[in-house]
C-alpha cells in the first residue's frame, strides 16, 4: 500500500470529497449539503488523512469542477446550516487566502459548537503564520472545561500533531488543560474499545500517574502497550520507587523480550541480586545468561550450575522453575546431571517433558537415542518434535 509523504495511507474520504466537489457547480446547495455529512462522520484519523491528501494534490479547490472562490466564501448559495463544511474544506486548500478564508470563518462559529476544532488544530502547523495566529486564538477561545471530552477522543489525533513542528509549542496550552483538567476523561478512554484512543490515553496518563498507566497497559491483550510499558517502567526518568512498583509486571509478563528489559534494569540496582538470582531460573536461555552475567560481575562465580541441580532437588517445585532448571543444565551441565533429567521425562506437564528431552539430547544424545521409542510414543507434538534424526536427515515422527 503506498503512502503519502506524511505516512497515511490513502484516503477514502478524499475520493468521496472530490467527488462532492466536481458536483458543486450543478447544485451548491446539494453538494455543501453531501460535504457536511462526510465532514461530520470523519473521524479525526481521517480527517488527518484528507489533510494531508488535500496537500499532496495539484490544484486547489477553487479549480475542482468550475468552483470558484466567491462560491466558497459565502456568495448565498451555500446554506447557512453547511457553511462551516465549507470553511473546513477550504482550511485544507492549497490557497493561503483560501486557508486564511476557512479559518476566519471556523473561528466565527459558536464556541460551545465542537466541529471545528480539529480542523483548527491542524492548522496550528500552518505554514502561513497569519493562519497559524488566527488558529491559535480559535483554540484558545475554545480551551476550556466543556471540551475536555472532545480533546480526549483527539488525544490521537494530537499524537500525530506533536509531530509536526510548527504546531508543536502551540499545543501546549492544550496539553496544559488536559493535564489539568482530563485525567477522569482519560482514564475513560483507557476503557475504550478503541485501541488507538486507549494507547494515547495511557501514554498521557504516564507523564502524572506513571504506576497505574503502566499496570493498566499490561493489563491489556496488546503487545504494542506492553513494549511501550516496559520502555516506560524502566526509563532512567522514572522515579526509583515507582520502578520498584512496576517492574514485577515486567518480571511476570509472558514476552521474554519483556522480562529481559525487566533483568537489565535490576541488573543496574543496587538491591537488585535477589531478582538476579530468581531469573537464573527463566525459562528464557538470554535471560538466564544475563542474570549469570550480572550475578558474575558481583563476584558470585560459584552459583551456576548447582542453581539448577538444585532446584531440581526441591520438593514440588513450579513447573516454571523445572523448566528454567532444566533450560540452565542444558546450558551448563555434564553428563553427570543426565540421571536428574531422565526422572522428568514421564512428567506430566508438556512442556516440563520437553524440556527435559531437548536437555537430555544436549547432554547426551546417545541416551536420547536409547530412548527414541519412549519418545516416540509420547502424545505431545512438543515432546516428540526432539526426537533424534534419521540417518538421512528426517526425524522419526510416529511408532
């Protein structure tokens, strides 16, 4: 899919404005009537997408199907009830006196009336100046209370505006309100069913309540929150106690990558061996070699592999622990530690009994290959798939 020099990709809505557009000459009335419909159900995501369309274009649209600029501006054949499509439309033009013209009459319009304002917010970023400054001061009059809600659900939508640079420091006013005024609203929007909506929410909620933001996010089903989180928990500008808060949700979570981010920071804390010591056991080989690593520069050079053996020793331990135990002898083991292994190659859990059979092969294959029927008889996919290869190269998949 092709993209636009802004990274959107191509918009429906313009297809469908241009086409209202080339209408216009036959019945203004009918054609302001379509536009206002299609402006009014746009979302703000594409509202930024006709945007940013509308600049890539070559003509303005006092060019598109015989319209000119007086009809645009108010000459009676618009209604007044679809003027403000209108003056949204032209805010988009590539004509800064067009542009001038939309945003005059956005800003003219009742400031309790809500439509206008993502159109005058993206014109916060207006390479006109005088654009720029007549924007501003719509914003502004608008910032108050009784938007709160509306600055929420653009929260997105201001996302991607902070990216461009001349709107950046105009926004900060409206930063500065919802800051203010928004956590309840946003903390509604972390509700959301909106992904997009719910992940601008808890990045916004991070720069005041960084614990809950954090748990929240790994409270979702979402990935993308989760790696955005663990970036968030251990930042060197988060404050030690609210890292300490946070970092079991990254020692917990079931992303290795996560729980690696979680050992480096701990790695780097003076209080940090006790949770070095834990992640010896990860069912993660990288995290196991790190928290090796970092116990070794502490001058513990003796812990591994005996941490293994014994936590294979202990009675009942978690199957996590087994997994972690068994993953470290078939980093560090000898064949001295096969007869461990080979008492946990009847547990009950798959992927115990996977492990233990990828261990046994690794410290003695030949064992392994003693055992191939035993293993070939086993009823998990999981188990089986370490069976030894045949001669030619293909494993034996069934008795």
């Amino acid at each position: 899919m092709t993209r636009d020099a802004d990274g959107f990709s191509p918009s429906p809505l313009l297809d469908s404005t241009v086409r209202v557009v080339h209408t216009w000459a036959d019945d203004p009335a009918l054609a302001a009537h379509r536009l206002d419909g299609l402006l009014r159900a746009a979302t703000p995501a594409e509202l930024m997408r006709l945007e940013s369309g509308y600049r890539g274009r070559h003509y303005g649209l006092g060019f598109l199907g015989g319209v000119s600029s007086p009809d645009l501006t108010g000459d009676g054949t618009v209604p007044g009830n679809h003027a403000l499509a209108v003056a949204a439309l032209m805010s988009f033009d590539r004509s800064g006196y067009l542009r001038e013209a939309g945003v005059a009459r956005l800003a003219q319009a009742p400031e309790e009336d809500s439509f206008p304002i993502p159109f005058l917010l993206l014109r916060l970023n207006d390479p006109v100046g005088h654009v720029r400054d007549l924007a501003r001061d719509a914003v502004t009059a608008r910032l108050g209370p009784g938007h709160v809600g509306l600055l929420v659900e653009l929260l997105p939508f201001l996302d991607k505006l902070r990216g461009r640079h001349r709107a950046g420091r105009l926004l900060t006013v409206v930063e500065d309100l919802l800051l203010r005024s928004g956590t309840q609203a946003m903390w509604e929007g972390v509700r959301s069913g909106d992904a997009p909506l719910r992940a601008s929410c808890l990045r916004w909620l991070a720069r005041t309540d960084p614990v809950p933001a954090v748990t929240a996010a790994f409270a979702t089903r979402d990935p993308a929150l989760w790696q955005w989180a663990a970036r968030t928990a251990t930042s060197k500008r988060l404050a030690p106690a609210d890292q300490d808060a946070v970092l079991p949700c990254l020692e917990h979570s079931s992303s290795p990558r996560i729980r690696l981010r979680g050992l480096r920071a701990r790695a780097r804390r003076a209080d940090g061996e006790p949770h070095l010591r834990r992640s010896m056991l990860d069912k993660d080989a990288r995290a196991r070699h790190h928290a090796r690593a970092a116990l070794y520069t502490l001058g513990h050079t003796d812990l591994a592999p005996q941490v293994y053996r014994d936590a294979l020793k202990a009675a009942s331990p978690p199957d996590a622990v087994l997994i972690g135990a068994l993953g470290g002898l078939s980093d560090l083991g000898t064949a001295d530690d096969v007869p461990r292994v080979v008492d946990l190659l009847a547990h009950p859990r798959v992927l115990v009994r996977a492990e233990a059979w990828r261990t046994l092969g690794i410290l003695d294959p030949r064992e392994l290959e003693r055992r191939a029927a035993l293993l070939t008889g086993d009823p998990g996919g999981r188990v089986r798939r370490h069976l030894p290869a045949r001669p030619n190269g293909v494993g034996v998949t069934g008795p």
